[in-house]
C-alpha cells in the first residue's frame, strides 16, 4: 500500500507549511507540493486542517515495569503497546532501574523484541542504577557490539541513597567501556544516568570529564526537573554542551516536595542561555514515582505514563509555546543523541513514523515504520494478548 497525505501542515520538527507527503514500504518516498500518483494500491488522505508530526521518542521508558521500593506488591506493570501507540510515541529505549534482580535485562530484551514485532520501535539500556554493571553477556562492549537492541548503558544511578554510590573513578570506567563499544559497533554508546535529591547533585559527571578524557557528552543525564536545585545544575551541565532530560511523568506528591513543572523547567532553561538543541523529554512510563520523607522513608508511591510525553507537549502548547520550537525536544534531540537514524524526524528516506494531529491538538492516526497503529483516534493495531 502506498499512501499520499494532502495538504498537510507537516512539522520534521521544522515547520515546513502546507506539503503532501508520500510514503510506502515503511518510508517516506517524496514531500512536496502537488504530489500525484494514481492506482489500486494507492491510498489518499485529506490533510487540510490537520498537523502531520513525528512519532515521538521517548528515551526512557520501563516497558516491563520498574519499581518495588514499597515491597513485591508495589513492582509497578509492564508497558502495553497501545499506552505508546495512542499517544503518538512510537520509539522507546527501555531500561532497568532500582529492581535488577526480579527484573532482568533477559526480560527486558525480549519485551523490546515482542513491541518492536507489534510495531514500535524498541532499543534497551544495559545495565540499572546498580554498579557493577549487570550486562548480558557479561560485559558492556560486548552486548553493544553483540545486541542489536542495546545502545548504550542505563540508567546507572548517581545523588541517590537508592545507587551504589560508584566512584568518578569507577563511573569514568563504565564511560570509556561504553564509548568504545559505540564506537565499534556504530551506536550512540551512551551512558543515561538517573539522577537523584542527594546533595552531590551532577558533581561526579563534572570529575569524570576533568579528571579524565571523557567527555560530558558521554552522559545523558535524566529527572533534571527533579528539584530547583537539580535543575539549576542540569542548566550549568547543558550550557557546558551536555544533553539533560527532563521527566513528564509526575504527581502531586512530587510537585508537592519541589518537583519543577516541566514547561517552567523549559523555560527557565532557554532562558538561562541553553540551546533548544540540548534539551530532551522522557515519560519514566511504568516506573514507581516513589516520595520519601527526610528520613528516606517510602510515604507514596505511583506509576509513571508513556502517555505523559504527549502531555507535555501539549501543556507547552497551551502556554503558549511555538510547536515549531518546543517539538525537537520530544522528537529529534534524543534520537540524534542516541543516533537513532531516521527515528524523531519527517524527511525522505526516512522512517514513516508519524503522528496525524486534528487543529485541535487530538491525536487521529499514528503510523510506526509505515504501518498505522491508530486510525479517528483508536487503535487498529493492539498487542498480542492485550483486551479489546
């Protein structure tokens, strides 16, 4: 089936006015004005009044579940497809966090498998918050030149009473294992790095870089709107030509103990002096949301959203955010991090992953490396065992 969307008001993120666009075979084959092509297997979309976006990029999502810090009862659910698909998301990198004894990266590979033969788009992180590094093969480079799906190592934990608290001297080891294993295998080789409340803040990605020669770009540091203080170091870190990663999955409790809103922290950044460019979206989908006391005692506890990405975006909206400069942070900026080709961009000879938004910001049809997910807003395609 080829299909040609009309008269579309296409963003790649960049605005790009009204084009008709083309696509087949899981890429976009031409964008331009007037496109004409004709036949059977030829499907035509009216695109007037419509927003034609790319399928967004969550850099962190716990596809099978996370948490635990409230006991076995509070490990949080696995992902299921459609908490992606109908919210436009439609590539993941999933990830292990507090728990990596009951759950495991065996686990998580093939929950990324599964999604990806459903039809989205799934890498992984080696590793958890723990050092050493839990790999699986048994070593970093190995399971990034070995594993398709594993592009770099995550989310190791830093300024949080829940990590190992790892040396710089250890965590510069893990960068250079992982920057070697990018580089021979052809990933980003990313170290993602979850950062806690803990009074050392982003001070150990700092040592690393002057004690040694890894770069800060080696780190992707994320939950950067955790706390006024933690944001305010994000800031120095990305104006520094570091990647920071703000998390849109949140509650009450959260904004309660100092949690930045998301479009304050976007705002606070760009106007702080860091580039757009620098800035990246994550959900934390299916992690526990865990609030402490002062005491490090659990007092709540619940479940983060994939579905909080498109949120967000909307939230930026509604302040009154330009789509055009808001839209790379949940699209392109982590995929050119992570060197996800082809992945948070419109463009030919790329990936066919799209969102089809009415002028009212509703999502109506998403479509996954060319194959539509939902169609008027519902799902079309759902996963294996998962109830009508």
């Amino acid at each position: 089936m080829i299909t040609l969307i009309r008269n579309v008001d296409l963003y790649s993120p960049e605005p790009m006015g009204r084009q008709d666009l083309l696509f087949a075979a899981g890429k976009v084959l031409a964008i331009g004005k007037n496109l004409n092509i004709q036949g059977e297997q030829v499907e035509v979309l009216d695109g007037s009044d419509m927003i034609l976006i790319p399928g967004l990029v969550d850099p962190l999502a716990h596809i099978t579940g996370g948490g635990g810090e409230g006991g076995f009862h509070t490990r949080t659910p696995a992902m299921e497809f459609t908490e992606a698909s109908l919210y436009g998301v439609t590539t993941l990198v999933g990830c292990l966090g507090t728990d990596s004894v009951s759950r495991t990266l065996e686990d998580l590979l093939a929950r990324a498998k599964g999604l990806k033969n459903e039809g989205l788009n799934v890498y992984c992180y080696t590793g958890s918050y723990a050092f050493p590094v839990k790999t699986l093969t048994g070593d970093i480079e190995r399971d990034l030149l070995l594993v398709d799906e594993v592009i770099g190592v995550g989310e190791i934990a830093i300024a949080d009473h829940r990590g190992s608290q790892l040396s710089a001297c250890e965590l510069a080891r893990v960068a250079a294992q992982c920057r070697v294993g990018g580089m021979l295998s052809g990933k980003a080789g990313i170290v993602f790095v979850h950062v806690g409340d803990g009074k050392t803040g982003l001070n150990i990605l700092h040592q690393v870089a002057e004690q040694s020669d890894i770069p800060l770009t080696q780190f992707y540091p994320t939950h950067i709107n955790r706390s006024q203080r933690v944001l305010d170091e994000g800031i120095a870190f990305a104006r520094a030509g570091g990647m920071i990663d703000f998390t849109t999955s949140t509650n009450e409790s959260c904004l309660a103990s100092g949690e930045v809103p998301v479009v304050d922290a976007i705002r606070q950044a760009i106007e702080a002096g860091v580039s757009p460019d620098n800035i990246s979206l994550s959900s934390d989908g299916n992690a526990s949301l865990p609030v402490f006391n002062d005491k490090g005692e659990l007092v709540s506890l619940e479940v983060g959203r994939v579905g909080s990405l498109f949120e967000a975006l909307a939230d930026c909206l509604n302040a009154k955010m330009s789509l055009g400069d808001v839209l790379p942070m949940f699209t392109r900026n982590a995929a050119r991090t992570l060197k996800l080709k082809g992945k948070g961009v419109i463009e030919v000879g790329g990936d066919a992953d799209m969102v089809l938004l009415n002028k009212e910001f509703a999502i109506q049809s998403v479509w996954s490396r060319g194959r539509q997910l939902v169609a008027e807003g519902k799902p079309v395609v759902r996963g294996t065992f998962q109830a009508n």
